[in-house]
C-alpha cells in the first residue's frame, strides 16, 4: 500500500473533511477536465529511503494536497480542516504506519479565470 491510499482512507473517515470535500471530489493526480468546485489533488513530491529492516522498510516521502475553489474562504476552511487532520499526525491505514506527517509549506493563488487554488506540502515518514 501507498501513503497515497492511507491518506485516502484517514481522509474518508473524517467528518469535517468531506462535508466541506465529498470523498467523491479528492483524487490521487490529475482532477478531470470540469470536476465541480471546490475539489482536492494529491501528489507524491519525492521520496527517499530512510531505514530498513529484514521485515520493513522506512521511507520519507514528500505529498503535497492541491485544494482549488472560487472562494477563498472555503479554500481556508478546508486547509483548517486538513491540517487538523493531518499536520503531526501518525496514523496506520491501509497496511502501511505513517509517522511524523507534518505540514511543510504552503501557498495560494488566484488563475485568470478566478479559480483559487492552494498548495500544502508535506512530508511524512512511511513504514511498509
């Protein structure tokens, strides 16, 4: 399994999170052409080995959550709702035990069509 799918299930369970993004509308790489506002990417950044053992392996690995919206303050709700669910956050899902998630960066911006959109990079270290 993959952080990818563990952020995907924790982000499932989280009430708060998907009243203001349907599960439905958070996908793993590139959002299809005219997905309805407001929707969430997610993108593996990097990665790099840390440990390893004869039953697993460590690995750092870098994400970042792509939040788009024509209105900033959803676009500021949902970043309130992600880093409270994420930002130092361990968790076990999907087979894998992520440790020390932790919220790196962050930007926003405006498109020539008035879509907001806003970035949160984190890292996170990943057993499997």
């Amino acid at each position: 399994m993959s952080l990818e799918q563990a952020i995907h299930v924790r982000y499932a369970a989280d009430a708060a999170l998907t009243a203001l993004v349907p599960a439905a509308r958070f996908v793993t790489g590139q959002a299809l052409d005219g997905a309805a506002l407001p929707f969430i990417t997610l993108k593996r950044t990097g990665w790099k080995p840390a440990a390893r053992t004869s039953t697993s392996r460590v690995e750092e690995v870098a994400a970042r959550f792509t939040i788009h919206s024509d209105d900033l303050e959803v676009i500021k709700s949902i970043v309130a709702a992600l880093d409270a669910r994420f930002d130092g956050a361990s968790f076990t899902a999907a087979g894998i035990v992520v440790t020390r998630m932790r919220k790196q960066n962050h930007r926003e911006q405006r498109s020539g069509d008035g879509v907001w959109s806003a970035e949160e990079d984190y890292a996170a270290l990943v057993e499997s």
